[in-house]
C-alpha cells in the first residue's frame, strides 16, 4: 500500500512539474523549460490518443460505465 502511495505521489510530482514548465516556457523560460514542456505536452498527446484509440477497440461505443439508453 506505501510502495502505491509513493509511485502515485511521483506522478503526481512529475505531472504538476510538467505544467508548471509549461506555464513558464509560454512566458519566455529558460531552455531546459521549453524542453520539459515539450515533452509534457507530447506525453498528453500520446495518453489522448491512447484513449480514443483504446474506445474504438471496445466495439461498442457510448458510456465507459457499459450503460445503454432505451
């Protein structure tokens, strides 16, 4: 349960460092943040498109919960 806590306590570190060089290399960083924020902004692109593509294998479409309308 800790090693869990720990690894997601990481990620979140990492996620909220990638935004914050985000926001500072739109108002003109330092090299190293354009670099962090580049890669911050292509690991979004890759989990978005990972998502869509992971809803079309599904076959059904519609909610991710399985629920149906009628």
């Amino acid at each position: 349960m800790s090693m869990l806590l720990i690894v997601l306590s990481a990620v979140l570190l990492l996620v909220v460092g990638g935004c914050a060089c985000v926001v500072w290399a739109a108002r003109g960083g330092p090299p190293w943040t354009r670099a962090v924020a580049t890669a911050t902004l292509a690991a979004g692109e890759l989990v978005r498109s990972s998502r869509r593509s992971g809803g079309r294998r599904g076959g059904g479409g519609g909610d991710s919960d399985g629920s149906s309308d009628g």
